[in-house]
C-alpha cells in the first residue's frame, strides 16, 4: 500500500528550520495522524510524501517559497492610522509586536503609510525559512477498502515490564 489521497497515515517526523532548530518532531509529541489531501498538512511535504510505503523513510528539504513563503508572498491589509499611538513614525520596514483576539504574540511589517491609512504585512515566524524534513511511514489506513497496513509498535522497555537487565 502507498500513500495516496484519502488516505489516513500515521508517520515518525521532524520538521526543522535549515541548519537550525526543530519546529516539531514526533519524539516530543508521538506520531502525527493525518489525512493525506486533507489540507492539514504543509502541502509541500504532503506532495513529498506521496507513493511511499510503511517503512518507508525520507529526509529533505523544502525551499522557504513551497513551505511558510517568502515575506513578499504573505498577506497584506489596511489598518487605521488612529489604531496607532499618537506620534509615531510608521515608516517602511518598521516592524511592531502586538498580541492578537487570543493573547498570542504577532508580528507585523509597514509596508507603507497615508494620513488615514496604515498597510501591513503580518509576518509568519518562519517565513523566509527553509524547512528540513524527516518522515518514516508508520501505518497506513484505506477507508475506502478498510484495509490497513503498519509497522508492528516497538515492544515495550524491559523495565515497563518488570524485567531487570544484567
């Protein structure tokens, strides 16, 4: 069986910005589940996943414009200029923080400025960034036939087991 659309799939993975630090990986939270061609996963990888069989194991990269893309390609929108503190310079490239409906911090880039008006961009914390992969094919579930395929789990340690090692 081969990773195809519709297709449920459970993988090992670590996803790492280039030469850098991991973003996530299944170490720290267990295998991932998704639903291949669900829309839940980066497409870029999703199309780098696909055709590989249970056991199967892949590393790569994905180039910054396929992953989180570029600033250039991120979103822009109008802001009032009285949203603002009175005063301030709100020239090109100024970057502010700020925190969004939910209490999260978010970023955001002046694209430019009129008297009323006030262009954002609002930056991804890894854009711009290429994306180090690393995937090892676990199950693989057809809910069309219902059939499926996986790796048997690693047994369990010795000492979940009661058993002592000499």
């Amino acid at each position: 069986m081969r990773i195809q659309r519709g297709e449920k799939v459970r993988l090992d993975y670590e996803l790492k910005v280039k030469g850098g630090e991991v973003i996530e990986s299944s170490k720290k939270t267990g295998p991932i589940v998704y639903v291949h061609g669900g829309g839940k996963m980066l497409p870029a990888l999703e199309q780098r996943l696909e055709g590989m069989s249970i056991g199967d194991e892949k590393r790569g990269l994905i180039p910054a414009s396929e992953a989180f893309g570029t600033e250039e390609s991120l979103p822009t929108r109008d802001l009032p200029r009285r949203e603002f503190p009175a005063g301030e310079k709100l020239e090109p490239g100024r970057v502010f923080e700020a925190k969004d409906p939910n209490g999260r911090p978010i970023s955001f880039k002046i694209v430019s400025s009129t008297a009323d008006i006030v262009k954002v961009r609002f930056l991804h914390a890894l854009a711009g960034k290429d994306i180090e992969f690393y995937v090892r094919v676990l199950v693989i579930d057809d809910p069309a036939t219902r059939k499926r395929e996986g790796l048997a789990p690693p047994p369990p340690p010795a000492e979940a087991m009661g058993i002592e090692e000499k």
